[in-house]
C-alpha cells in the first residue's frame, strides 16, 4: 500500500469539496444553528422550572443526535458521487494511468470523503465538549460514542463509495446511497415490528388474579392456569443491531452509572432501554400472589425491569461491526469496478 499516493487522492478529493468559498459559510450557518439550539433549549429548560442539571444531563444526547442526523445526510452524499462523477468529467482515468491501484485510489476517495464528512464533528466539538462534561454516562464511554459517530460516517461514506462506482449515473448512486442509509435508519425498525406476529408463542402460565372482597378491604388473590400469548423478540432483535441511533446510544448508557441507568427521560436511555428489552425479549415464569401486591400495582415488577434491562450497554459493538461490514463491503465493489484494465465497462460509461 503506497500511503503517498493514498494521501495525494484524499488531497484531492478534499480540494475539490472545497474549492469554493461557499464552505467556510456552511460552518459558520452550522456552528451558529448548534449555538441556536443549545441555548435555545437552556432557555426553555429554564423557563419550564427545569434545572440546569436536567439540561446538562441530556446535552450529549442532543448534540450527538444532531451530529448523527447531519452526519446520515452529509457523509453518503459527499462519496455517493465520488467515482462517477469522476467518470463523467473524465478525470478518473487519468488518475488510473498513473502506478496507483485500484485499491489505493478507492482507499483515498474514502479517506478524503470521510474527512470531509468529519468536519461535522469538528464544528460541534466545543459542545459536544460540554456535553461529555454534564452527561451521566463516563468521560470514557462520552468519548466512545463521538468517535462511534465517526466511524459510522466513514462506514456510510464506504457504502457511498460502492454505489458510485456500481452505478453510471451520479443521481443513481445518490438515490441508492441515501436509500440504503435510511434502509438502516427507519427500514429495521419497520422490518422488526413486520417480523412480531411470526414470533407469538401461546403458554400456560400461572397468573395472579384478583376477586373483590368488599368495598374497603383490599381485593383477594388467586393464582388461575391460563394460556398467555407472549412475543418473543429475542430471536428477531438483530434485525434492529444496525441501526445508527440505536448504535449510539447503546454506546452511550454503557457508561452510565446504576442511578440513571435505562433512564427514560434520556433518549440515549430510553433507546437502549427498547433494544435491551427486544434483545432480552418476554420473561416467562409463573405468577404468584406477591406480583399482585400494592408495590406491583400498574407497572412490571423490579425482577422483570432487571429482565428487560440485562443488555443496555452490551449490543453496540455488534452493530458497530454490521456497519464496517457493509462499508468494507462498499470498498471491495469500488476497488473492484477501478481496476485496470477492465474487464467489461456498463453501456454509456466513458473512460477518458
């Protein structure tokens, strides 16, 4: 691998993103949006006779959520467009005629969309700063989830890269790049909730039920034999590994201490909290007459909270490792279509 040459492609393909002005005022609108909206919700934070604590608390979870948002738009558009774009202009060939591999020239398209992709983070870095500071979650696991944020764009700028060179038509590989991205985004969730009436299983479980046993004295309990229709999502939660947001904040409440942990009032804990309870999936057991006491009344028991709380914090690497699958995916398809010489060119695409 010549890094000379990868550097001198990436050198490139940053220069030509900004090669006009217009760049240095898409940072500062994006700096001053961020600005707008963090102060923004300090103020009505405040003003609802909320605490600054309960705002710090959940600044990460904003400012990565808007990062990640800009990031799932931005980073497949930069490299969705990179190869044939190239092609169309007839410059791609003249980079392949020099002693560069196809390898090395895909390689420096990835890394010069990924760092153009990364200004993102750089730009809301003095917020995400403050947010690592007042988030529950550790200093170390805060830092994680930036950088999962990162990689994810690279990844995503990889699948771009793919589609590009797959495709002869720039508009093409933008669709079918913005098309898989939001397949990760909305299509898994949407493709889980499809998949639960194949998971329904019927059991015979004991179940505490109550009978009335006057006005004011507390109602009677016994325990009746009854079928129970349960879904079990355990079998079906990978369906959902991949998505980006659930990536992040899975990251993010692997730090949390035991008090917020699976905190509802947090996105980050309320998302990890839904993919550990699909992961984890229903708790099958009997009842007894103590699950129908006052302190279980109108809410599951603290031992079924434990259940559905037992993989908060554990999940994020696999989805991680699905989304560096499909970018080195993306890279394979794109070293493979820049080779030298081709073997067979799709019809109307030109070389020099």
């Amino acid at each position: 691998m010549n890094l000379t040459a990868v550097s001198t492609v990436a050198s490139l393909e940053v220069r030509q993103r900004i090669r006009t002005g217009r760049w240095r005022l898409t940072i500062v609108g994006l700096f001053i949006l961020m600005t707008l909206i963090v102060l923004g919700s300090l103020y009505v934070t405040l003003s609802a006779n909320g605490t600054y604590e309960d705002w710090s608390r959940n600044l990460l979870d904003l400012m990565i959520g808007m990062v990640l948002f800009l990031g799932l738009v931005a980073a497949p558009t930069v490299s969705a467009t990179s190869i044939n774009g190239d092609r169309r202009d007839a410059t791609l060939a003249l980079v392949q005629a020099t002693p560069i591999t196809s390898w090395e020239l895909a390689l420096g398209k990835l890394v010069g969309s990924w760092a153009a992709s990364l200004t993102l983070i750089v730009v809301a870095l003095p917020y995400l700063i403050w947010g690592i500071a007042g988030s529950p979650a550790s200093v170390g696991f805060g830092i994680l989830a930036v950088l999962v944020v990162g990689l994810l764009m690279g990844c995503y700028c990889a699948i771009g890269l793919g589609f590009s060179a797959a495709t002869t038509r720039p508009a093409a590989s933008a669709i079918l790049t913005q098309a898989a991205v939001l397949g990760l985004l909305i299509g898994s969730p949407i493709a889980f909730g499809l998949s639960l009436p194949l998971t329904q299983q019927t059991h015979r479980l004991g179940v505490a039920v109550s009978t009335p046993s006057g006005a004011s004295a507390e109602p009677d309990c016994r325990v009746e034999i009854r079928e129970k229709r349960t879904t079990h999502t355990e079998g079906t939660w990978w369906l959902l590994v991949a998505n980006p947001v659930l990536i992040v904040s899975d990251t993010l409440e692997a730090g949390v201490d035991d008090e917020y942990h699976g905190d509802l009032r947090s996105a980050s804990g309320f998302f990890a909290q839904m993919l550990s309870d699909a992961r984890s999936g229903p708790m099958i057991r009997n009842e007894d007459c103590s699950d129908f006491g006052p302190l279980h009344w109108g809410g599951p028991s603290e031992q079924e909270k434990l259940h559905s709380a037992q993989h908060i914090g554990s999940s994020w690497y696999a989805g991680l490792a699905v989304s560096i699958i499909l970018g080195t995916a993306g890279m394979w398809t794109a070293a493979r279509r820049l080779r030298v010489p081709a073997a067979r060119l799709p019809k109307g695409v030109r070389v020099a």
